[in-house]
C-alpha cells in the first residue's frame, strides 16, 4: 500500500476529462497511434518542404516543434555526422573525451562570452531541465545551503515530459493522469507572463498599463512567493524567455527578465532559462537572454537548449552552466552526480556542431531577424484585421497568432471546438502549409493559437507564400458556419 489512510490522494484525470484543461498539438501529433489519426506517410523532406507518400509537397513552416532550424535533408550536416560514424559511433563519457564534445561545447562557450562556462550535452529538453532541477539541488549542498530545495515556476508553463520536468511544468492537462508522482511540496508558480491577456486598462480608462507597471505587478507577485516560502528556501526560478508551445511565442516585456534575475540576486536563489523552444538562434539571436534591439542581456545561472541545437539531425539537447555553480566546481572539484549512457554522444555533438557552424557561416541570424519582421509585418497585414485573431505577437522566427471568439473582450474559443486544431488541419489538408497548434481554454486565460516557425534559410518570397497560405487557412475555417 503506498498511500497511508489519512493521506489524500491528489486528484487524477484524464487530459480530455481535465476541468481548465490545456492540450497542444503535441498529445495529438506525437501519438503513437498517429497513422490511425489520418496523418501522412513521409517520404522524403528537403529544405523547406515535407514530401508525403500520397499528395504534394507540404511547405513547413513550423520545422515539427521548432526543431528543423536549418531546414531539411542538408548534406553539409549529413556529411559531418557520417564522417563521425566512420570514425567512432559511440564513446561513454565517463571513459573518454571526444573532439566533437570538446569542440561543440568550446563554440558553445564562447557564443555567451564565457558566461556560461560548462556544458552538459544529452538528448532532450525534458532531461536537461531534469538535470538543471538536479544540478541546482546539489549545487545549494556543495555550498551549505540545503534549506534551498523549493522551485517556482509559472502557470500555464511547459518544461517537459518526465517526472521533474513535468513537476516544475503549469501544464494542466499533461500534468493530470500523473500527479502522485509529481512533487508540489517543491514545485511552486506564480502567474503566466502574458501581456496579451493580462495587461490591465490604464486608470484613466484609455488604454492599457505600461511595460513598467505590468512588470512591477509580476515581480511583486514573485517577492510574494519567496517571501511565502521563506527566501532561503528558495532553489530556483524556472522559466522560458520567450514562451513557446504553453502559450504560443509570447515575448517577455521589456524589463521583465532583469525584474525577475534582481529578485532571484536579492534572495539568493538561481535562474534557470528554459531556452528548449526559443533559444539557439530561434528568436533572432542565439541565446534568447542575449536580448537584441532594446532588450538588456540577462544571463542565467543555468540554461536549457533543445530542438534548434541539432537542428532534428540528431537528438540533441544541452545543459549551460553559468559561472556562479561552474565556479564552485571548478574551485572545490565538485561533480555533478548525474548522467546518462548516452551523454555527451559524439554523433550528437558532431551534428550540433555541423548545424551550428552553418548557422553561423552563412549568417543566418541575420536572416532570421530581417525575414523575422517581415513575418511579423505581413502576419498583422493579412490577419490583424480578422474578427477572430486577437493577437499576433513573437520575433525572428518564432510567431503567435490567437484566435478569439470575440476581439473586444478577448474571450477565447470554447477549447471543444478545437479552434486551432482545425486551422492547422485546414492549413495542411488545404494550403498545404505545416504549423504547429495548441488549443485554448476558457477558464484559463488561454486563446487557441498556431505557431509559425520556419527554417532560418527561408527567403522573402517563402515569407509571403507562408502568410498567404496561412491567411487563407483561417479565412476559410472562420467562414464555416460551425464558429459563428
Ligand atoms: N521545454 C520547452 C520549452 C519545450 O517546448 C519542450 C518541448 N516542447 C520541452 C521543454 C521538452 O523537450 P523534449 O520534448 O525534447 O523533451
């Protein structure tokens, strides 16, 4: 028996059955009965398209979860991973060092200046926030400070798939069928960070509150929740940048990550950046915390990056470690007791590397932040007027559109309708364009929305064709008379 009698067992459910549910394309997409769900047989994909068995070509402007940063079928990457299978397929880590290791994880160092100072390389999101959770743990061990073992995260947050990855994650319907294996005794959250849907009128009635006074209301709240907690029980902060998949390219306002990184400074405690979605050049610079144009560079103590890293041409993922725990490791010979078989992979790192060093020869941030404001441009031409978008909000290539039953009050779409389910399918089935979805709630300060995200090599011309095929998507799912 694992629950004694008087504890009460936390409430389960099912994702579809969950009260405030939030689900995303991924439940759907990434089911392993897929096929049954009428999805395509792929054949090939090269570039910017998909190419099913059956039908034509599919313009991909989503690279699955913003994973295929570069587009698809490069030689120049495949090369470099083949050349490293010849050489060696496999290394433990624990026995050997590996140039593509040592290589990838230099040029990673020196891409934040030497803020970051160690790296981890692994296979996935969810394992290097698992890790980060882990690694802050010990760190406050190393340095006498074990009280510190409670993290605060935000709702509507999505941070992975395996138990601390999910415990830190507000993701309601993920959350649901597993709660007696999350941890909330350490896992706590403050609100989202959604300007679009939380910014309050202006006490003179016209228009809404600054930047300023937004953030000064979120930081508030966070000094609550330490001060809650008791600030020297406080490991971490966890959050993303720039919200990905939880609520649909969401930008921090201006201020709002320095608020965040003073108050985790005052008290303390580290700040841990889940950059799985929007780092490694998604958002026009490689590190999301790097800011660009008039954001302030915020550098965190331990850093998350994923699905851009490799490119999808190989399972990648990477741990950053800032100076603060980096220090502390290297002055006190610390290790980090953690680590997976396949842990610093050198097929991994020499695909990492491989997209990287493309990234960068061909200048491809650039790219992204011009044809990044172009997208962004054309997106609220074409789509800013529709009854039914509410907001268009991201950058580089990483935007948001939200769909909304009524644009003065903002309400979303009942999430049974499955809005954006239907525009992605509309897209693809119709259009011929592949975005990514993620579905509202009511309840939950939440609008249905789509993701667009397409490779760093697209053009102006590709630009367009996206927008247009995408605008017609949703002109002809709103014009169907199941929404009016
Ligand atoms: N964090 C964020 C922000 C993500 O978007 C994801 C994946 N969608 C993860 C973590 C988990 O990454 P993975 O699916 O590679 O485990």
């Amino acid at each position: 028996q694992l629950l004694s009698k008087s504890s009460k067992p936390a409430r389960r459910t099912l994702p579809h059955k969950t009260e405030g549910d939030i689900t995303d394309s991924a439940s759907d997409l990434g089911h392993p009965t897929a096929p049954a769900l009428g999805l395509p047989v792929l054949k090939k994909a090269k570039g910017h398209y998909w190419y099913p068995v059956d039908g034509p070509k599919i313009l991909d402007a989503c690279g699955g979860a913003a994973v295929a940063c570069l587009g698809h079928g490069r030689r120049d990457v495949v090369k470099a991973i083949n050349s490293q299978l010849t050489q060696y397929t496999y290394a433990s880590y624990a026995h050997f060092k590996t140039t593509p290791v040592q290589e990838l994880s230099d040029w990673l160092i020196k891409s934040t200046d030497g803020k970051m100072q160690k790296v981890y390389i692994m296979s996935s999101g969810s394992e290097t926030i698992e890790a980060a959770l882990k690694l802050a743990l010990e760190y406050f061990l190393w340095t006498a400070q074990p009280t510190r073992t409670n993290f605060i995260a935000r709702e509507q947050s999505y941070h992975g798939t395996t138990l601390g990855s999910l415990s830190v994650s507000g993701h309601v319907a993920r959350r649901a069928p597993f709660t007696p294996l999350l941890q909330p005794a350490h896992f706590h959250r403050i609100s989202a960070c959604n300007p679009y849907r939380q910014r309050l009128p202006c006490a003179a009635g016209d228009g809404e509150e600054t930047d300023a006074s937004f953030v000064a209301r979120k930081v508030a709240e966070l000094e609550a929740a330490f001060a809650r907690l008791g600030p020297d029980t406080v490991a971490a902060v966890v959050l993303e940048p720039v919200v990905g998949a939880a609520l649909g390219c969401v930008p921090a306002p201006r201020g709002y990550l320095a608020a965040v990184r003073a108050v985790c400074d005052r008290h303390g405690a580290l700040l841990i950046l889940d950059e799985v979605m929007c780092g490694m050049g998604r958002t026009g610079v490689l590190h999301a915390w790097q800011g660009g144009g008039e954001d302030a560079a915020v550098v965190p103590d331990l850093q998350a990056v994923a699905k851009g890293f490799a490119g999808g041409y190989q399972p990648g993922s990477a741990l950053l470690v800032g100076g603060r725990v980096a220090g502390v490791m290297e002055r006190e010979g610390r290790t980090f007791t953690h680590g997976h078989t396949y842990q610093n992979h050198p097929v991994v790192a020499a695909a990492a590397l491989a997209v990287q060093r493309a990234v960068e020869r061909e200048g491809l941030l650039g790219n992204v932040r011009v044809q990044g404001e172009l997208l962004g441009r054309l997106l609220r031409e074409r789509l800013g007027g529709h009854p039914n978008v509410g907001d268009i909000r991201g950058k580089g290539m990483f935007w948001g559109v939200e769909f909304v039953k009524d644009k003065g009050t903002k309400e979303p779409f009942q999430p049974g309708l499955g809005v954006a389910e239907r525009v992605h399918k509309t897209a693809v089935r119709e259009f011929k364009v592949l975005v990514y979805h993620g579905q509202g709630c009511a309840g939950n300060g939440r609008g249905d929305h789509i993701m667009i995200m397409p490779a760093y090599t697209i053009t102006a011309k590709l630009v367009e064709e996206i927008v247009e095929r995408v605008a017609s998507a949703v002109e002809e799912v709103f014009g169907r008379p199941w929404v009016v």
